[in-house]
C-alpha cells in the first residue's frame, strides 16, 4: 500500500519542491518519485508492523504527511540535496511512525476497531476465566 502520492506532494509543497527534488538527469523523474513514495511507504510498514497487519487494506490520512517527507528524504539524500528542513521533517515522520507501532499514536479515522463478541461482551480474541474459589472467608462473630 502506498501512502501518498505525486499529486498529493504537490498539493502539500508545491510543483517546485518535486522539481527541486528530482536529480538533474534522471531520464524518468516521475518513476522516481514513484520508487521513492514505495520505499517510504515500506518503510512506515516496517514501523508499524509490530501493531498492525501490513500492507494496510487502505492508506490512512495519517500516514500520508510521513510518506511524502520520508519520500522526499530519500529523493533528496540520493543527489545530496538534502537540508535541514528535510531531515527534520523525515526525523519527526519516523518518530510518528515509531509512535504508531508501539502505540502510543493511532490512525486518526482510519484506526481499525476491535469486534465486540456479543455472547461474552469482550472485544474479539479475548477471553476471561478464573478457577473456582478455593478459600473462602468466614465471618468473625
């Protein structure tokens, strides 16, 4: 599953920040935001596997800001156009995500939810027992 798209860096940075990270000479500049935008997105599936089950069955609104700064860090690292602002962003993008697995963030909307079992009233694959009572407690007088 891919998180982001071209049209979506566009919108968010503009046509110029797309420009500006492709490498001069690049025969297919779209196919490389394309491999790049995969790559960020394996990346972010590989954070958040430890929570959920990958690929993802839809692309959450949440992760699409981490998949295009983590895209773009890569596009930028590859030809040494790399700044700060970048590598800030990819930073934070990698926290979010680190967030996510080990579940201290969610996925906004797109937050899958646990099936309620009807008959035992507890979410589904979870189940509660206990032993019969051994001791029990008298009452003093």
């Amino acid at each position: 599953m891919i998180y982001a798209t071209r049209a979506t860096i566009a919108e968010i940075y503009g046509d110029d920040f797309l420009t500006d990270l492709t490498p001069d000479g690049v025969a297919d500049p779209d196919a490389a935001i394309d491999r790049a935008l995969v790559q960020a997105s394996a990346e972010i599936d590989g954070w958040i596997s430890a929570r959920y089950k990958t690929p993802l069955a839809s692309a959450p609104k949440t992760l699409e800001r981490p998949c295009i700064d983590i895209a773009a860090y890569i596009l930028a690292n590859s030809h040494a156009r790399l700044t700060v602002t970048i590598e800030d962003r990819y930073k934070y993008a990698v926290d979010f995500a680190k967030a996510i697995g080990a579940g201290r963030a969610g996925l906004g909307d797109a937050e899958p939810s646990a099936a309620v079992d009807t008959s035992t009233g507890t979410a589904a694959g979870a189940d509660f027992s206990a032993n019969p009572r051994r001791f029990g407690v008298r009452a003093r007088g």
